[in-house]
C-alpha cells in the first residue's frame, strides 16, 4: 500500500518496484493487543519487514499521529454550506533504521519501536459528524517518492474523568412536572429521582418514577430515554446531534403508582470531551408519560409529559455509592495498579478546590486489570433531519470506520450476565 493516492502509472511502477526488489510485506504488532493506551503512556511493538534479500532504500519510518476533525452541512435558504474543523494533537515521524537521506541496505526481520504519548490528550471519539482518532503506520522508504506502508492502524486513547472530583456527580436527582390536560381539572403529575447524577460504562442507573393521576386521561406506557448529545463546532457554526444510546418502554398498570425502572450505561464516551475544543459530549435522561390518544386531532393537544435532566458519565466510579467487582480479564501492557488509592488521595486533597472543567486526572485508571469494549455510534434521535456527513477522510485519506474502546466496569447490580 502506497502512502498517497496514485495513478495506475505510478501503482505499476510500485508493483515492479515490490518485484525487482523482493518486497513481501511491512506490518506492525503492538506489545498491548488491546491497543488502548493513555495520555503520557509509552506505546511501543515492532515492525516487521518481509523481503527476499537486504533492500537499498533510505530507512524505515514510523509516523504516528492525533487529529480531530468536524465535517457537517447546514441548508439555509435554499443553499445548502459545509462547515469543518481541525485540530492537531500528535504528529510524530521518526525513522527505525535509516534517516530518510542516503540509502543503506536494510534487511528483513523485526524492528522495535517506542514512543511516548503526550500529555492532556483527548479521548479518541467516533461520531456522526466528527471524530477525534489516533494513528499509527509504518513506512519503508525506497526513494523519496515510492514507499511500501502498513495499514493505517488507529489505537484508542482513553479517556479519563473521575467522578469523585465532579461536585455534581454524587448529587441525587429529584425532578417533577405536572399537567393539566383539556377537559380535566386534575393534574397528572410524574416524578423521576436517581440517588446520583454521575455513573460509568457497566453500572447500573436505578430509576424511581413516582406518578399521581387523579384525571380520567390514560396513560398507555412511560418511555426512558438515555441520549448523548454531541455538538460540533466550527469556525461559523456548530451542529448539534443526539442519539439515543438507551431506550426503554414500562407498561403501565392501574393499580400501582410507583415503577422501578434500571439499565446499565454501555460503553460510551465520558461527558465534556476535554482537551477538544471542537466536540462536546453530554448526557440527558428523559421520562415521558405516553398518553393513549388514538385521534390525531386530540394528539394536537394531548401532548406526552415529559420530564427531563442531565447526568454525568464518568470513567472513574464514586467512592462513597457502589464498589466494583475486581475482574480476572487481563489487559497486557497496562502498568496500572493503583486507581482507588490515587483517586482517593487526591479526591481528600483537592476537592475543596477542584472546579468542573479539571475533572480529568492525570492519575492512571486502574481497577485489578482493567476490561475494555468497543463503542458505537447510536441510532439518531431525528433521522429525518440528518444530513450527508460530508467525511473526506483525514489527513492521510483514511475513512475507514474505527471503534474506541472504553473502559467498562463489572458492578453486583448490573444487569449483564457475563459468561
């Protein structure tokens, strides 16, 4: 595979260039199969280079790098605009064996490498209308115009944010809304409590839906909805998405008032996003008393009550309401062993100063060895009303879809049964 788009000139020459010089294949392998790796983390694997015979070529180049990319269209008055963003996080070239400027005879066989990650790097992210991704390839360079490279390979860097330095996260959620419906002198009114605002991927979020309907206007179902809302910014405007990453129907029975509903939060991405400054990532939890109305006129005013509030998805649990399970999944190359301890030093040291926006630590998670899962981008919530994504690919053409693994915690009350 060739670094740029060539021409089929230019792919002939390569293929007799791969012939003449008994080329086979370049690959990379990293030490941690996972390939999730953290802000200041060292990276590190080998190169494999597969040839018949030592090759005349100026080096073997590794080139790793970190964007962030926006890409929407906005239709306004007819006219239909793109809109985009780009930031830089990582950019790293650096040669194995050679320097890029006289030849020298490389031979096959495993090269390794290592590098460090930077700090304060966001998380990686896939979305509808942006991604932040990171990358890794390795390149041999016969002359400076013709190269044989490996796949494009990204790797995800996790993110970290812990709940426990969130002044918002242990906070209980009580919300209540009340409706008086045409023809009704009594109110129907709904209430929805959490005993706090902030969870992580594989815990369980318990909800208390308390409802008094003292009205003849019936209720065929209540309908939770956990969405993520993701804006992207441009320059000139910013384009805002939800999808609906957790849906759940409860029948509703005449004889109770009271219904427990619980489901676990999957692996997602954290709330804010930090360190990107074109993507933001939130989280809202809505409750929507469905109203039996089968006339279409009457649904024009028999509108659903809907109640609604914001929660937080950390990657660090809260102390003080629901411990973990310890895991036996090993996670090879993570020398991580001392999250709880960390956390909790620094939760007594700093809270008293800690603000929203520094919610990140530079602490490094760990809970026995860590499990990971992919993530995925949700159904929208208004499909209707998305428009063509617009993705050209990133800096080096890629546009292959690529799922970020997030850390996934094992909990007594969720509901997963894992084999």
């Amino acid at each position: 595979m060739e670094e740029t788009d060539q021409t089929e000139a230019d792919q002939s020459i390569v293929a007799t260039l791969s012939k003449s010089i008994g080329f086979r294949r370049i690959d990379i392998a990293f030490d941690h199969t996972q390939q999730v790796y953290y802000s200041g983390q060292k990276i590190s694997g080998n190169v494999h280079l597969d040839v018949d015979e030592p090759v005349s070529a100026l080096g073997i180049r590794l080139k790793c790098k970190g964007e962030a990319q926006v890409y929407f269209t906005d239709r306004s008055a007819g006219i239909r605009r793109k809109f985009s963003a780009f930031e830089n996080y990582l950019h790293v070239e650096t040669y194995l064996v050679g320097d890029g400027k006289e030849k020298s005879m490389i031979t096959g066989g495993v090269y390794p490498f290592s590098l460090t990650l930077p700090e304060n790097l966001p998380c990686s992210f896939e979305g509808r209308y942006g991604r932040v991704r990171y990358s890794i390839r390795a390149l041999l360079d016969v002359t400076t115009i013709y190269r044989f490279s490996t796949n494009i390979i990204p790797f995800t860097v996790a993110p970290i944010l812990d709940l426990n330095r969130d002044p918002l996260a242990p906070l209980p959620i009580n919300v209540q809304q009340s409706k008086v419906y045409m023809g009704q002198t009594e109110p129907l009114s709904v209430s929805m409590s959490l005993p706090v605002h902030g969870y992580v991927p594989g815990q369980t979020i318990p909800i208390k839906i308390d409802m008094n309907n003292p009205s003849t206007v019936a209720l065929k179902k209540i309908r939770i909805v956990l969405k993520k809302v993701v804006t992207y910014h441009s320059t000139e405007k910013s384009r805002k998405h939800k999808e609906i990453v957790v849906e759940v129907e409860q029948p509703v029975n005449k004889n109770s008032d009271t219904y427990d509903v619980t489901f676990d939060v999957p692996a997602v991405p954290p709330t804010g996003m930090i360190h990107c400054n074109i993507i933001d990532v939130l989280y809202t939890l809505k409750v929507e008393a469905c109203v039996d109305v089968s006339e279409w006129y009457y649904r024009m005013f028999q509108k659903n009550l809907k109640l609604r509030t914001s929660i937080v998805i950390g990657t660090i649990p809260l102390q003080n309401y629901e411990t973990p399970q310890k895991t036996d999944d090993v996670t090879e190359g993570l020398p991580f062993q001392a999250l709880c301890t960390v956390a909790a030093d620094e939760h007594a040291n700093d809270m008293s100063s800690s603000k929203n926006v520094d919610r990140e630590e530079t602490a490094k998670p760990s809970l026995s060895l860590p499990l990971y899962e992919k993530s995925q981008i949700y159904r929208s919530s208004k499909p209707d009303r998305d428009d063509p994504t617009g993705d050209e690919g990133d800096s080096d053409g890629e546009v292959t879809p690529y799922s970020p693994m997030y850390r996934v915690y094992k909990f007594n009350s969720s509901q997963k049964r894992n084999n």
